[in-house]
C-alpha cells in the first residue's frame, strides 16, 4: 500500500464505518504504520466529560476525563510499564476546548464540539533532537518516548469531531450468556494523541510522507464529508467471517487465563496481548494495575472469591460471573469460574475467558480491501452490503445509473466466484438486506 491516493482512501473508509472511534483505531494505526513504512505507532486518549462514569470500568470513575490511556501495540512491557507509573497525563479536554486560541483557526469550528489538531513532530538524527518550540499539552516524557522507535517521531493532538456513528451504536449482550448485563459505546473521546516513530538507523520521513500523516490525521478532528456507512444487520452481521490473514486486528481472539491472589498466574499468548490492550496512567503504580483489562479480571476474581454464592459460604463450582468492556479493536467479553480440584470442590483460583469481540463491520471492509477493487468500488460494495438500496448508494456515492452498473459489471468480474461467492451474492440486489454466508 502507498502513501498517496490508496492510503488515504482506506484511511478515509475506516472513518465512515458504523465503530466506535476506539473500535477501529487499531486497524488505522496499523495501516497508516504499512503506509508509511514505520516501526511503531501508538495512540493516547481521555474521555469527553461525558465519560466520568464509564460504564464496566473503562475507565477509573474517580478520574473522569482527567484519565489518560494508552495503547502502543508494538512497546515492550517494560516501558509501558514506566510510562503507566511516571506520573504524567494529557491535558483535559475540556480544558483544552475552552481555549480555542490554542488551536489552529483553520482547524476549528463554532460547534459545540470543535475539532482541532496540533503537531509536534520530532527530528532525530546523530544523536541529536531537532524540535520546534511546542505548547505544554504536547510535552513528551522519556517515559513516553521510550515506547516508541528512536527516530524520526510524528506526534499529533487532536480534539477529535462528534461522530453520529458513536452515537448510534447499539447496546450489544455478552455473547454465549444468557440475561448477561448489555453494554453500550465507549463514551466519547475528548483529546486524541496519535504517534509514529522510525528507527533511528533508517531514513528519516519525507515531506510527502509526512504530509500525509497530517492529513490522516486531520480527518479525526472533523466530519467527513460523505455520509457513514450504515450500520450492519445483526443477522448479516453474525455471519461474517473473520478475514484471513488480518491478525487480531479484523478477528475475533479468544484466550484464557487462571486468577490467583490478585494476579494471573498463568495465561496462554492470546490472552497476555488481550491483558496488555489498553492502559491507564497511574502515578507510582505499575502493571497490572494500570492495565484495564487485567483491573476487569480482579473485579470478576473479587466478585467470585469474596461474595461466594454457597450457603456454607464456600465457593460453588460451577458458578460463573461475565462482563464486558469496550477496548480498542472492539468489545472485550469476560467470564468468569472457580477452577475446581480433584474432589469436585471449588479452589480459589479463577479461570477467565476472554473473548474480544471484533466489529463486523470492520471485519467485512478487510475482505473488501483484499479484493481486487478500487476505492469507490469497495465504498459501493459495503454499502449494498450494509443493506442500502442503490439509490441511496448513488447518492451517497454522487455517481449515476450508468455509473454503478458499470461498477457492479467490473466487481463481479474481479471477485472470485468460490472466495468472494457471499459478496456477490450481496451485490446482486440493494433492495433488501442480503445474506452473507
């Protein structure tokens, strides 16, 4: 994938899907990382002040939006670990959106909810940084940049737009649990902080490369100017195959791990990456404490070990306990059990299950990126796939009659009969919503 047209393209398409910004946030990272050939990327968030009271512990209650989280897929444990513990945050949102001058004029709006973006890019060659004077909110601590790559490093702050698609997500049930608490959207993200690093013995970013960055990132911080994506019938939506060869990013993973005295003692790979998802900064206070994920699992391991459901009140083998909690790439679903021994009897330690839960929207857009298809054909496709009819595909595509049916004529000679066989059958009319098989 290049860095011109192509790049922007898919940038753009992952912006106007029915996600949550959180939910696909992984997937863009990962696809601006191919674009521009980087060796890391990271992203830090706070919540709008409408996020003090996160539903499932997504975030710390008692922080608000003043919380700062952290997901950087590809830093060692270690520094996360001091990064979580140093002591910094982000500056509040609201603090940040009541002092517009601070942003660039041409990157603000008079809504309730303005966009901006400021960028701190560093030059790193030598052994010598290059900086620009840069204004107090985009301070990076060492604790901050030893997680990323020693080279050049491209830093942008946002104060990212309202999105419609946030707020229409629709409460989703834990899968495979009946009566099991629904969960909502994450709240509303009210500062953004997307980072991009090279290493230090590589090449540094061109002009081209870097304007590209600006410009990927600038989308965050407005509306698009297409309409979204519609959302995904649930019918059609559970049917969705995982697509291959996209890793955790665009499938489902499921792990498994066993909670003893306040800590995992064991885990299989899938479930320590799903532990290491997301972070909290927590001053003087490291892993596991600041991981999200692992705070779920001792609040499930709580709930088993300290309110126990026997009349003795000893443990009940077989009782389980589940949650959910949004993530980024999706939606985490926990379920929680005594591992019993050999007699039968509960024993302290816990088994938890993970399942992360991966849009199927998301999902459905990697198979149409793995298709021979140019952009526009790939914007037709999910939105017939989505269950618009193809009027209203025209005109959110502002493209003719003659236009689409050429379109539709050139995708089913591209797709593959036996591999693509569920898109075209959803290609065939935009009447009704299809049947992905």
């Amino acid at each position: 994938m290049g860095v011109p047209g192509d790049l922007r393209a898919c940038l753009r398409q992952l912006h106007q899907l029915p996600v949550p910004t959180l939910g696909y946030l992984p997937l863009w990272l990962e696809t601006l990382r191919v674009g521009l050939s980087a060796d890391s990327v990271a992203a830090l968030w706070c919540h709008a002040a409408d996020g003090a009271n996160c539903a499932n512990g997504a975030c710390d209650p008692s922080g608000g939006e003043n919380v700062t989280c952290g997901y950087a897929p590809q830093a060692p444990l270690s520094a996360c670990e001091r990064l979580a513990s140093c002591g910094w945050s982000m500056r509040p949102a609201a603090e940040l959106r009541q002092s517009p001058s601070r942003w660039p004029t041409h990157l603000s709006t008079h809504s309730p909810n303005p966009g901006g973006v400021l960028y701190g890019h560093a030059r790193k060659r030598s052994g010598a940084t290059r900086r620009l004077s840069l204004p107090s909110h985009l301070h990076r601590p060492p604790a901050l940049e030893a997680c990323l790559a020693d080279g050049d490093l491209l830093d942008a702050y946002l104060l990212p737009a309202s999105r419609m698609a946030d707020e229409r997500q629709q409460p989703m049930p834990s899968p495979g649990s009946e009566g099991a608490s629904p969960i909502g959207p994450p709240p509303p993200l009210g500062a953004l902080r997307l980072l991009v690093s090279r290493n230090a013995a590589r090449e540094a970013f061109t002009a081209r490369e870097v304007a590209a960055f600006e410009t990927a990132a600038a989308e965050f911080a407005k509306v698009p100017e297409r309409p979204y994506f519609p959302p995904l019938a649930s019918a059609a939506s559970a049917m969705l195959p995982a697509a291959d060869g996209a890793g955790t990013l665009c499938a489902d993973v499921s792990g498994t791990l066993v909670w003893h005295r306040r800590q995992p003692e064991w885990a299989d790979p899938a479930a320590l990456t799903l532990m290491r998802r997301v972070w909290q900064l927590v001053p003087g206070r490291a892993w596991p404490d600041a991981c999200v994920v692992v705070q779920a699992c001792q609040r499930l391991a709580d709930e088993l070990t300290l309110h126990p459901c026997g009349m003795s009140g000893a443990a009940v083998p077989g009782a389980q306990i589940s949650t959910a909690l949004p993530v980024p790439g999706g939606t985490l679903h926990l379920h929680a059990t005594h591992l019993c021994g050999m007699g039968g009897r509960a024993t302290e330690r816990v088994r938890i299950s993970l399942h992360l839960a991966v849009p199927p929207a998301i999902r459905l857009l990697q198979r149409l990126w793995d298709t021979a298809l140019t952009p526009v054909q790939r914007e037709i496709a999910m939105r017939l796939l989505a269950g618009q009819s193809r009027t209203q595909t025209r005109e959110a595509c502002a493209i003719g009659v003659q236009t689409l049916k050429t379109h539709l004529s050139l995708m089913r000679a591209r797709l593959d009969p036996v591999r693509d066989a569920s898109l075209l059958l959803g290609l065939r009319s935009g009447k009704t919503t299809p049947r992905l098989e």
